[in-house]
C-alpha cells in the first residue's frame, strides 16, 4: 500500500496505486497502517450510525408534512416513495419479530 503523511509523520492516506503524494510504500500487515484502519473504521461507524439516525428523521419528517398537507405523499418522486414504502416494511417487520413463536397448546380456543 501506498500511503500518504502528515506533518507528524502519521499516516493519513492509503492508496492501493502510486500517485502524486502517495509516494512511500508500507507492507499490508504494517503496524502503523493497520492503527490507520483501526481508527478510520471507529469513524466510518459513527457515520454510519449517524445515517441511520437521519434517514430515521426523514422518514418522520416526511410523515408529518404529509399529515399537514404540506405536500401529497404522490408528490414525491416513485423512487423516493419506492425507498420510504421499504423502509417502513422493514421497521414494521422488525418491531414484528414472533420471538416466542406459535405454539398450538398456547391458542385460547380449542
């Protein structure tokens, strides 16, 4: 890997190609390169957390201007009622969940 540096002489960058900055070569197992990953995946997680937060804001979002008749649900592109309809399936089918399952003997009928 390929990796570029700062002023500390830590490593802020990684390429899997030579290019203009990129011009010190480390092996893939390299301690510091694999700290880099470390570090940069605790972000990449946060991001990905703070996405999921959002989109959640959205679709709540979305709902409410629609229930003031701020705009018509129809008047949103089909590709982005295609993605809303999804997600709240989603959601549905995981607050849903038959963690116990169905069991005959538990009926209340005969």
């Amino acid at each position: 890997m390929f990796v570029q540096r700062n002023q500390n002489n830590v490593i802020i960058a990684v390429s899997s190609v030579a290019q203009p900055g990129f011009s010190e070569q480390v092996t893939d197992n390299s301690d510091e390169l694999l700290e880099f990953y470390a570090s940069n995946s605790g972000k990449s997680e946060l991001f990905r957390q703070s996405d999921a937060e959002l989109v959640r804001v959205i679709e709540d979002l979305v709902d409410i201007l629609t229930q003031k008749g701020v705009f018509q649900y129809t008047e949103l592109p089909s590709e982005v009622r295609n993605k809303l309809n999804s997600r709240k399936v989603l959601r549905s089918e995981r607050n849903n969940l038959d963690l116990l399952g169905t069991n005959e003997d538990d009926l209340p009928w005969p």
